[in-house]
C-alpha cells in the first residue's frame, strides 16, 4: 500500500451515506471530493459540514469529475443497478451498498458491465469477512460442496426498517421505486448459472468487497 490519496465521491446523502461519508473521513490516505444528493439545501449543508469542496444535486454531473476515482452509491435498492453502471462505465469504481441490487437481473448486470469495464465493484456487506463467510467459501473454492445448482436465502426483520420504524425518509417505501423484489446480496455472488443444470455454474463475485479495502487496492494497482 502506498501513501498515494484515492479521492471519492458519494451518491446519496441520507443516513446511509453520511455513515460512508464520515467513514472515509477517518481514512488518512482517502480524500472526499464531492458528494451528490437530492435536496440542495440538505446536500449543501452536508457539503459545508464536512468541508466537501464541491456538490450537487445531479450524480452525473458527480460522474463528469475526472479526479473522482471511486464512488460510494447510496441510494434506495432498485436505484443501485443504473447509477453503478453509469458511474463505471464514467470509469469509477464502485462501492454499492447493500443489498447489490432489487432484483438477480439488476445485480448480474452490474457485475457484468465492472468486467466488461475492467473496473472493481464492492458491495458492502458486514460480515463477509466473519469466519462463517470465510468458511463458506473454502468449502466452494476447494470443491467440497460438489456442484451446486440452486442457492437459496432468507430473512427477516422485526425492528430497525427503513422509514416505518422512525428512521429513514419515506422516499424510501415509495411505490413508484420500492416494489417488493429486494435480494439478498450474500447470495449472487456464489449463485450458480440461470440455466443449470444445463450448464455449468457460472461463479460470479465482487472485488474489494469493503471501503477500506478498495481503497488500499486502488492505491497497490
């Protein structure tokens, strides 16, 4: 790792990206460059808060920013897919909350066009690094599982969700960009082809999969 500054920008502001925002700032070797949000007057306030030198309300103006290497994207699910394949194919690489996206479709797209676009795609996910996920994946990685045709997930939550439980905007459930097609991200990374068992599984996963640690690969490339 080199003492080289990786300069960032965030798309979304809300409560989700001020925790990436306040984040990076505690990384000496990362510099927030820009932020983008859809309230001016909240998005400015951030902007002064925090001594970002330039915002705006128009995330492709955020895109335009050739000194802008890597970019958070903060935004409501069904939003992920479009704003990371601009911001990638604008030649940034992309941390994408969680989860990657609102439907497989969305998310396999993404994946494609950060190969396609030889660029890193990182979903934040907090425990991909914990010893369960770690285990998980030397079992995959050296065969042990045999091959799998069908991944399967679920969960669940009674407290803590976005706008009904006090937090959050109600932007957030409406129905316009909310329907109830949310993935869980855990799972696309190691899903198995559409098609099988027709055809071999195609294994697919994220680069870098954490802040911290794309910032540290950008700056070793």
């Amino acid at each position: 790792m080199t003492n080289e500054i990786t300069t960032v920008g965030i798309i979304g502001v809300g409560q989700i990206g001020i925790v990436h925002l306040e984040n990076y700032l505690t990384l000496p070797n990362v510099k927030v460059a820009a932020i983008a949000g859809r309230d001016p007057q909240k998005t400015e306030a951030i902007a002064q808060k925090y001594n970002i030198p330039f915002w705006t309300t128009d995330f492709r103006t955020l895109l335009d920013k050739k000194e802008v290497q890597a970019v958070s994207v903060c935004l409501h699910n069904n939003l992920h897919m479009p704003v990371t394949i601009a911001a990638l194919k604008a030649g940034k690489n992309v941390i994408c909350e969680k989860p990657i996206a609102g439907s497989y479709s969305d998310g396999a797209k993404m994946i494609e066009v950060a190969r396609q676009e030889k660029k890193q795609l990182s979903v934040q996910i907090s425990d991909l690094f914990s010893r369960e996920s770690k285990a998980a994946m030397s079992a995959i990685e050296n065969g042990w599982l045999g091959t799998p045709y069908l991944a399967h997930s679920s969960g669940f939550r009674r407290r803590g969700r976005p706008y009904v439980d006090g937090y959050g905007t109600p932007s957030f459930v409406q129905k316009a960009i909310s329907p109830m097609c949310c993935i869980c991200s855990a799972t696309l990374p190691h899903c198995a082809s559409a098609d099988a068992p027709s055809s071999a599984p195609q294994w697919t996963r994220t680069a870098a999969p954490s802040a911290i640690l794309m910032s540290r690969n950008l700056q070793s490339a």
